[in-house]
C-alpha cells in the first residue's frame, strides 16, 4: 500500500513537491511568455510539440526526487530557444514552414469538395462541419471557399445571397443519413465523397455523376436567414 501512495519516496518528501511544483509552475509561465505567443486558443501542431514538451521536463521536475532543478530549468531553456530560432527560420523560409507546420487546404470550392480531399481519407468531416456549423453554414452550396487553416480552424467564405447553389446538408441529423440503394422521396440529393447535389426521384438510388461513388445524403437549397 505504502508503494502505491509514494512509490520508493518517503512522507518527508511530500512538502518537497510543493516547493518542486511552485518552482515549475513559475519556470513553465516564465517560459511561455518568452516565445512571444499571446493567446493558445489554436495550436500549430510544431507549437503543440513544444508545449508537450514543456509541460514533461516541468513535470519530471516536479515529482522525482533524483531529478534536479537545474538541468530541468537548462532543459526548458533549451526547448524556448529552439523554439524561438525555429520561429525565426519559419519566417525566413517558405520551404521549412511547409515542413514544419503544414500548409492550409481548400476543402470546398463552390460547394463542392476540391479533388485534393476527395481522395484524402485523413480528413475528419465530423469536426470539419462542426466549424462549419459554428462559421452559421447549413448546407455546403452556401460557401464559396472553406479552407482547413495549419492551426485546425477553418476559415470560411461564403456566397451571397443570389449565388447560393443547392448543396449537401450538414446539420448533425442529416449528415448521418446516408442512401446507397433508395432515394426516399423526391428531392434534392448530394452525393457524400465529393459534394455533386441533383436533384433526384424517389427509387433506386444512381452512381454519381462527378465521382462515381452511390452514396447519398439530403441536400439543401436554403439560403441567409
Ligand atoms: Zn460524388
């Protein structure tokens, strides 16, 4: 029992965390002021690494005993110094900012999937609507450009009012109906893998026209409220 509560230390050590975690905390704030960053809202996944990072050399510190202060602190030290040089390569060249962060994707132009995503299968459309949803778009014929930006938002551009084009929906009760073999009622319909929206007679469902793929959800043609 003694070895699940402390492990190998004594109760003697237990006001030594305290003082250990204190030193931390004030070292990881120090830290993170240093790299210039105002806000975390939104991480890169390069900014992620560092805080992960950070956040285990600052941990170590705080509850080994054979772990010293010193080499922990020159350990975060070192972590804001790369990262503040990496920080200065990225603006000095396109090439290693691409390696580093990644580059935004164009996931729909005109209200339809880009060809690029429609052969991608690592992209998770879940939380891609989410922030769709949250940008107030119901259906994709509504947006103009949506494009996956390096820190995981998505930035949104949508049509005007005239221009709006029917488009598949993506409100959480209608993304998860699919058809592959009926069409239910007439309507309009979207074709899931790359956004092609017709409209379709109850029956039989068809290929699509634009990827070949048979799977359809409902389509939409509502526009600003
Ligand atoms: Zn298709």
């Amino acid at each position: 029992m003694k070895d699940i509560l402390l492990g190998t230390e004594t109760w003697s050590f237990l006001p030594e965390v305290l003082l250990r975690c204190f030193i931390s905390f004030i070292v990881v704030l120090l830290a993170l002021r240093l790299t210039g960053k105002k806000g975390v809202r939104q991480l890169t996944v390069f900014e992620l690494v560092i805080i992960l990072t950070l956040g285990s050399a600052a941990g170590d510190m705080g509850f080994y005993s054979d772990v010293g202060i010193l080499p922990a602190v020159l350990t975060i030290i070192s972590i804001i110094i790369f990262y503040r040089a990496i920080t200065y390569l990225l603006l000095k060249s396109d090439k290693i900012e691409k390696l580093i962060e990644g580059e935004p994707v164009i996931i729909i132009k005109n209200g339809r999937y880009t060809e690029e995503v429609v052969k991608n299968e690592n992209i998770s459309f879940d939380e891609f609507f989410m922030e769709l949803r949250l940008a107030g778009i119901e259906h994709l014929g509504q947006v103009k450009y949506a494009i996956l930006e390096v820190n995981g938002g998505v930035s949104v551009f949508k049509r005007s009012k005239n221009d709006i084009k029917p488009g598949l929906h993506i409100l959480p009760d209608k993304v998860k109906k699919c058809y592959t073999t009926q069409y239910p009622r007439d309507g309009l319909y979207a074709c899931v893998c790359c956004g092609y929206t017709e409209s379709k007679l109850q029956g039989p469902v068809d290929t699509c026209n634009s990827c070949g793929k048979v799977k359809w959800s409902e389509a939409s043609d509502a526009g600003w409220i």
